[in-house]
C-alpha cells in the first residue's frame, strides 16, 4: 500500500511540473544577429532596419568578392517566435 501511494504521489508531481510554465524566452530567441546564406544572397536575422543589418551582409559579400544589395525586410516566425530579417543580394561590382 505504502509503494502504491508513493507511486501515485511521484507520478502526481510529474505531472504538475509539465504543466508548469517555466521562465519567459529564457531559450526560445537570441539578440544575436544571424546570417543564412544560400551562396547569392544573404539574410540577416534579428534586426529592426536595413541599416542594422547592412554591415553584416557588406562583411558577407565583400568576402566573395561582390556588393551587397538590399532586396527587402521579412518577418520570419519560426516555433512561434518572430523576428525581422532583411534580405540581401550579393552582386559583383558595378
């Protein structure tokens, strides 16, 4: 009887603590810029302007040899957690 109540009572606070709700964003979203790229264009994540994130894709582009060109602003959710993104070309030199 003892093991049985005991049992009960482990899977009980099991329980209750799923359905807590645990601290805010504590892992969801980072401030931290990042950069995706797919080889001619280039996004940067976490930024509220083209300004904000121009250095980032110019840094990116530069290295291949080509210009950034700024292509438009997006908003990307993922796990319900969004975020702006501005989207960047790389062209070669004019």
């Amino acid at each position: 009887m003892r093991l049985i109540l005991t049992l009960l009572m482990e899977l009980m606070a099991f329980w209750l603590s799923a359905c807590s709700q645990g601290q805010p964003d504590l892992y969801r979203s980072s401030r931290e810029k990042r950069i995706y790229n797919d080889g001619r264009s280039v996004n940067i994540t976490n930024v509220e302007s083209e300004a904000e994130a121009r250095p980032f894709a110019e840094q990116y582009c530069n290295d291949q040899g080509e210009t950034a060109h700024f292509e438009r602003m997006e908003l990307l959710t993922y796990h319900h957690v969004a975020t702006m993104s501005a989207a960047f070309g790389c062209a070669p030199p004019q």
